[in-house]
C-alpha cells in the first residue's frame, strides 16, 4: 500500500501493483504544475517564456492553453510570486506513466 499525495504516487509508485493500479488514470487531470515544474529562486522570469501558468494548474489546462505546442515554456506563479519555470516537454514526459520490468527480468 502507498499513501501521500496523489501527484506524488503518480509519479513515484512505490511497487509494480501500485504502478498498475494508477496506470488507467488520467494523468493531465491529476497532476498540477508543482509536481513537475523546475523550482526558481527569486523572481527571475526565464527568456522566452509563452505565459504564465499558476502552480496549482492542472497539466491538462497548460496543454490547452499552449494549444499542444512543446516548444513552449512558461513562468509559474504562486500568487505574485515567481516559483519555477514549466517546459512542455517535461509536461509530456509526466504523462507517460512508468512502466514496471517485468519479473524476473532487469532494466538497464
């Protein structure tokens, strides 16, 4: 059994049947910004970025507002404050879930 919260079982199971249970949830309407974004010190604003999305956003509402386009990045606020930056590409990589080996078998 694994307990906390759900962004983090999501994207740390701690064990094969745990990584098969969440393995059918949508992962864009669960996870939120916080759980993937890169921390900032200060309120330095990243060159390029296409926006700004709260750290409390789900993945699914930043995929709208970046129309699917992975070149984006965004600033991510907590309020006025600058706390991390959000690459969509990293957004997409936490979509994909984790696969388990299978047994008897290593990864590399």
């Amino acid at each position: 059994m694994q307990q906390g919260e759900p962004q983090h079982i999501l994207l740390n199971p701690n064990d094969p049947y745990i990584e098969d249970f969440v393995s059918d949830i949508n992962r864009a309407r669960v996870l939120r910004v916080r759980s993937i974004m890169t921390p900032v010190s200060g309120n330095k604003v990243p060159n390029g970025a296409h926006g700004e999305v709260d750290v409390n956003d789900t993945l699914e509402s930043v995929i709208a507002q970046s129309g699917g386009d992975t070149t984006h990045a965004y600033v991510v606020k907590d309020g006025e404050q600058t706390v991390g930056t959000l690459d969509m590409i990293e957004l997409v990589r936490a979509l994909v879930p984790r696969v388990a080996p299978e047994a008897g078998t290593r990864q590399s």
